[in-house]
C-alpha cells in the first residue's frame, strides 16, 4: 500500500469530533424549536392538553367579508352577479358587498353607459377591494386577445363554384348515388324424368 493510501485510511479523531457537534447542534435546534411551540409533553410523550385561555388569545374572523367594487375611471355602473343584480358603482365611492366568508367566488359582469362590459371574479376569503379598468369601444383594439373583425362576406363564405376546363357544369355538391343493385334471379324448381 502507498503512503498516500495509508493516510487516508488511518483513524482521524477529528472527524468524529466535528460530527458528534453537528449533531448535539441539531439536537439543541429540535429541543429550542419544540420549547418555542409551547406544547407540553406528558410523560408517555403525547402532548399535554393547552390551557383554555392560550386558545381564546387568536381574535375570531367575522362570518361575513366586505368586497369593494370601484371602477377606473371612476363611473356610475351597475354590477350584476349571474342574474341577481348586486348593485349601482356610486362614483366615485365604490359599492360595498357584504358575503358570507368562505362562500365562493364571485363572477361579476360590470356595465357602465359608454364602455364595454368586464367580466371579473372577486372572492371571499377576506377583505378585499376589485378595481375595474372600464374600455371604451374606440379603445377596444388595446385589450389583450383582441382580433380585428373581418368584413362582412355577402355569400357567407361559401367558395366561388367556377364551371372545369372542359365546359361541363360543375359536378354536384350532393352526396354521390351509387347505382342500383341488381336483384338475383329467383331459384327455379327442379326439372325431373
């Protein structure tokens, strides 16, 4: 064996010093994280229970959340939910909607004289304020996913039918007929002596 090899394979006190202090480190880490939890452990190393007024500290959400609606610019505009009308943008105060938390998302159609409808969603984990950016129809070339109209076609698009080469109509857009098929002759009795 070389020498190099010999000096790697002999014992290295050090080493074991350096991992056995990372792992009273990480020992100490997990015994200040669980302190810092605050659950005490009972004997058999199931939690102990918490004392009542360490629960009632966290401050309790109200049942229902407030969605603010506003438009920009500031416009009088009407608000609708699906079918149910949720009410008038008073501008320039935006309309306050009071929902049960939790309740779902709100899809939301805004209109407002002069400018194109919005389709937005509002939801009701919490509070929240839903500013519309109204468009006017010059404008509309500006929005994302735009497409330019095309120009009314007076034959709905259909192709120009143009008689062949040859001087023939045009064949028929109909489906073909296939020609009909002959019947087989009916077996004759047999002739006897």
């Amino acid at each position: 064996m070389t020498r190099s090899r010999m000096r790697k394979a002999e014992f290295r006190p050090w080493r074991f010093a350096i991992i056995g202090g990372a792992v009273a480190l990480l020992l100490a880490s997990l015994a200040g994280f669980g302190a810092h939890q605050g659950t005490p452990l009972a004997a058999k190393g199931k939690p102990a229970e918490v004392a009542p007024a360490e629960e009632e500290t966290a401050p309790a959400k109200p049942d229902t959340v407030r969605i603010l609606i506003q438009t920009v610019p500031p416009r009088k505009a009407s608000v609708r939910w699906g079918g149910k009308s949720l009410g008038t943008i008073p501008a320039p105060r935006p309309l306050v909607v009071e929902r049960p938390r939790d309740s779902g998302p709100l899809d939301l159609v805004i209109r407002a004289a002069g400018y194109l409808p919005v389709h937005t969603r509002a939801y009701t984990f919490n509070d929240s304020r839903v500013a519309v950016k109204l468009t006017s129809p010059a404008e509309k070339n500006k929005l994302f996913g735009y497409r330019q109209e095309l120009p009314p076609n007076p034959d709905g698009g259909a192709p120009d039918a143009l008689p062949p080469a040859g001087g023939h109509p045009a064949p028929s857009t109909s489906a073909p007929v296939a020609p009909p098929i002959p019947l087989a002759p009916a077996p004759q009795a047999p002739q006897g002596p």
